[in-house]
C-alpha cells in the first residue's frame, strides 16, 4: 500500500529539512513541480544530510550531477532540457541504478516511461506565494519510511 503526507512549506528552510528528512530514501525518487517550487532546494536538504558539505548545483544544463556520500551513491538529474528520452541512455542512468544509486529527478514528465517504476514521488505545488508538498512512497520500504515520516509530525 503506498503511503503519503502531505505538509505546508512556508519558507525556503522547511524546504530543506524536508529534504534532509527524505534522505532516508532510496531508489527512485521523482521530483514534480513547476520552475521555482523548490525541487533543488528539496535536493539540496538531502545531500547536506547525508555529509555534502559543496555547493549543489543545477543541474540544468549538466543533467546530472552525482554525489558519493557515506557509502551511497546519489545522483541529481533536472531532465528539463531533455529533448529525447532515448538521451537518458546516454548518461549511464540504467547502469547507475542497476549499482544501488539513489536518483532524484526533476522534471521526471519529460521520460517517464524510460526511467522506469518510482520508489516514492514528491509534488510541490506553487501558486506564487504559497508552496504545499505531498510525498508518497510506493514500494515496500518507500512506504514504511513515508509513514513514519507521516507519524513523526
Ligand atoms: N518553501 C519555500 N518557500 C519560499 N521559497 C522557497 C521555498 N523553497 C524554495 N524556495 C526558493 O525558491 C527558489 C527556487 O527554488 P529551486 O529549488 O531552484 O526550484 P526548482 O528546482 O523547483 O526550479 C529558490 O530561490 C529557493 O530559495
Ligand atoms: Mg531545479
């Protein structure tokens, strides 16, 4: 069964820890949100977490950055600029999750079908003042760690 919450993300740090929250995560992960909801801003929480110390960029123009962290490999794609989503073959994203990587993807509407079944999702709505997120975990451990999130408050 998948689990979801959803929360209200008044400024810029609930964001972040949001992010760091979901570091727990694994697999997976599909970012949805219009330009400027916070997606990056969500990534970057995550990777402070798990030990980042640099700047996280973009990755607009790259489409991938990745990450080695505390023994987990993470990779950071912003698919936006994707005009194929044959291209994704291209940047070693199968082989990357056939090693245990973790990705999380902006803008994962652009190739839905080549990166294949989500571990969780997060929806960050924006309407130009407020933001609203909903996060749902679908497979097993996915699930379990977004209830205990849920519960947690
Ligand atoms: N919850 C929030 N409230 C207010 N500003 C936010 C919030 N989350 C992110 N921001 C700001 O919104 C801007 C765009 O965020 P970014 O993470 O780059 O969006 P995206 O990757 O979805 O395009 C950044 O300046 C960031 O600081
Ligand atoms: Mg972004």
């Amino acid at each position: 069964m998948p689990e979801e919450f959803i929360r209200y993300l008044p400024d810029e740090q609930s964001t972040v820890i949001l992010g760091g929250r979901l570091s727990s995560l694994h697999g997976l992960i599909l970012l949805y949100g219009e330009l400027g909801a916070g997606k990056t801003t969500l990534v970057r929480g995550f990777l402070r977490t798990l030990g980042y110390r640099g700047v996280v960029r973009s990755p607009t123009y790259t489409l991938i950055e990745s990450y080695e962290l505390s023994g987990r490999r993470v990779l950071h794609l912003d698919i936006y600029r994707l005009s194929n989503p044959d291209e994704l073959d291209c940047l070693g994203i199968r082989e990357q999750q056939s090693r245990d990587s973790t990705l999380l993807v902006e803008w994962p509407e652009r190739a839905r079908s080549a990166l294949g079944i989500p571990d969780a999702e997060v929806f960050i709505h924006y309407n130009g003042v407020a933001r609203k997120v909903l996060v749902r975990g679908l497979s097993k451990p996915a699930a379990s760690i977004v209830k205990l999130l849920s519960d947690k408050k």
